[in-house]
C-alpha cells in the first residue's frame, strides 16, 4: 500500500501528459457544428442567376449532396475552385452553393470565369441564411443526405484530402438509404 | 512636478474593448443587457476575443443579432439559446450547468476538499504513530532496557 502511494505523482504525470499530447494535435479552430444531424434552416432567398426564382430548403432535398458556402471576397474559395468542379463534374456529385454576403455581379462573373459547379447557388446578400447555418468563415461545405439535414461540416478549403473524407460519408449515406 | 505627472499619464492605458458601430437603445436596461451579452458571447471566428471586442465581420452580424433581440425584448436566455443553437456551446464565455460541464463548476471544490482529506489523513496517521512510540515497549522490554542502562552506569 504504502508503494503504491509512491507511485501516485507518476500516475498523474503520466495520465496529464497523455491529455496534453492529445490536445497538442487538436485544432482549436475547429467548432464542432451545432447542427449536425438537424435540418438546413428554413430559408427563402432568390437565386444567384435568376433574380426572379425563389429558392428553399425543399429545393436541397432529393439526393446526398454538398452545400458549398462560398464569396468573391474570399481567397481561400478561389483555392478550391478548381476540386469543386472536379467533384461535380468527374464525380458527378451535386453541390448547391450559397453565395454569401457577395455582390450578385462579381459572383456572376466569377462563375462564368471560373466555371460553375453548382447545380443551384443561393443568393444570402444580407448573411441571413449564413447566420442561421452557424457560418463563421467562408468556405465552409456540409454534407446533405437526401432528406436535406446536415451530416456533416467542413470548415476550410475542400482538398483533395478533405475529397476523399467527403466521399466516404456520402457513400455512407448512400448505402444507409438502400439498406 | 505637475508636467511629470502628466507625461507619466500619457503613457499609462487602459484596456480598450470598444468596436465603433453605434447602436441606439430603447433605455439603458436594454444598453446595459447588450454589452453583458456581448461581453461573455465568444466570436466563433476570432476565438480569444469576445464579441463586443471583435473587429470580424462575423462579429458584427452577430453583435446586429443580438441588438435586434435585446431591443425586441426577447430574454438573455432566449437569446443565448439563439447563438448555442447556431455555433454550440463553445460561444458561451460563462458555461451553462451540464454533464459536460459540471467539473468545471465543481472540480475546483472537489480539489479543495480531496486537499483537506489528505492533509487530515496525514495528521491523523502522524498522531497514531506519536502515540504509539510513547508506549511501544511491552513490559519485557523495558526491564530489558533498564538492565542494560544499568550496565552501561556500573561499567
């Protein structure tokens, strides 16, 4: 008995330098999404082309797809351009965009200049959609299952790592409603 | 003198936690209930500065958010949910009561009171041993010891 007591301090050494290890390889800026699980908020919002076409929550249901947050102010959704289109066009996977807190002319120009790979793109002038969806940076891109609620959240550029993270849980979800 | 005071008092600052945008209030409960909120909701964007310090632009909606609800009468808890709700419990400077979260309410007491058990087992143990070293020889001892300190006098 007396021994062990001994050994105590080592314990807890032991047993806090494991907990800082561990949180040495956490990333702090990384929130968890606090609606994970929940539907996309209601939401009723023009769409990016068409001034005159109104868009809601239903119009994101029907199949897993992703929701890409993205603005021309931001460089890091310039950065990921590129995969996005790759994934929508040599993948085939849906992506619907929110266009956020932008100017409807530049956005424009921007997908003619750099290709669309958006099936739909929700115009959010105000952010009022953004807000609701708990954005706190752009890009950010969640994945949808086909009911339209939230599986997923990625905060950051979509790499071809971040891809293959994506991938594997629309897969997922795929395999999920078939079984 | 005087100019020393003065120029020491351009050099002393004080900590500034102000943003420039301007609200208008419909009377100082309100005012005072915003910069509280503002005061302990977390920026999701900027995480070490609250949202009343924040120069985000995040920070800003969410500063026109909770305006908005303060001036429509909506409740601080109300309003809280709001935001946990949006970007989870990490916005909340003071942590609301939950499994989660009860070691840090309680966990500072806990040790206190692991700190005061162990110093009073130590105490205690120490008073056994005092004890029992005033009365540790049997009887058969003792006349032992008293033959040999014997000795050591006749020698």
């Amino acid at each position: 008995m007396r021994r062990f007591i001994l050994f105590i301090p080592l314990i807890i050494f032991v047993v806090m330098g494991a907990l800082f290890w561990k949180g040495l390889g956490l990333d702090p800026t990384e929130l968890p999404s606090a609606l994970i699980d929940k539907p996309v908020p209601d939401f009723n919002l023009p769409s990016l082309v068409d001034d005159n076409r109104m868009l809601t929550q239903n119009d994101l249901k029907g199949k897993p797809a992703l929701l890409n947050v993205w603005a021309t102010w931001c460089p890091t959704c310039k950065q990921e351009h590129a995969q996005l289109n790759k994934i929508a066009r040599e993948e085939g996977v849906t992506i619907y965009g929110i266009n956020y807190k932008d100017e409807r002319g530049a956005a424009k120009e921007w997908l003619r200049r750099y290709r669309d790979p958006y099936v739909v793109n929700i115009f959010d002038e105000q952010g009022a959609l953004g807000l609701d969806l708990g954005v706190y940076g752009a890009p950010e891109t969640y994945v949808l299952d086909a009911n339209g609620v939230i599986r997923y959240k990625h905060v950051g550029a979509v790499d071809e790592k971040v891809w293959l993270k994506l991938e594997t849980i629309l897969q997922q979800i795929s395999t999920e409603s078939q079984g | 003198m005087r100019s020393i005071i003065v120029v020491f008092m351009l050099f002393l600052s004080l900590a500034a936690n102000a943003t420039i945008d301007t609200y208008e209030f419909k009377d100082d409960a309100n005012r005072e209930r915003f910069q509280q909120l503002t005061n302990e909701l977390r920026c999701p964007k900027c995480q070490n500065q609250n949202l009343a310090g924040s120069n985000s632009p995040i920070a800003s909606d969410l500063r026109r958010e909770i305006h908005r609800m303060v001036e429509e009468g909506k409740q601080n808890t109300e309003i809280t949910d709001y935001m946990v709700a949006r970007y989870g419990e990490f916005v909340l400077y003071r942590p609301r009561m939950s499994a989660s979260t009860w070691i840090l309410w309680y966990g500072p007491f806990v040790l206190v009171a692991v700190g005061f058990a162990v110093v009073l087992l130590i105490t205690r143990k120490r008073k056994r041993v005092n004890e029992k070293q005033e009365d540790s020889l049997n009887d058969k001892d003792k006349t032992r010891l008293a033959t040999l300190l014997d000795k050591g006098k006749a020698e």
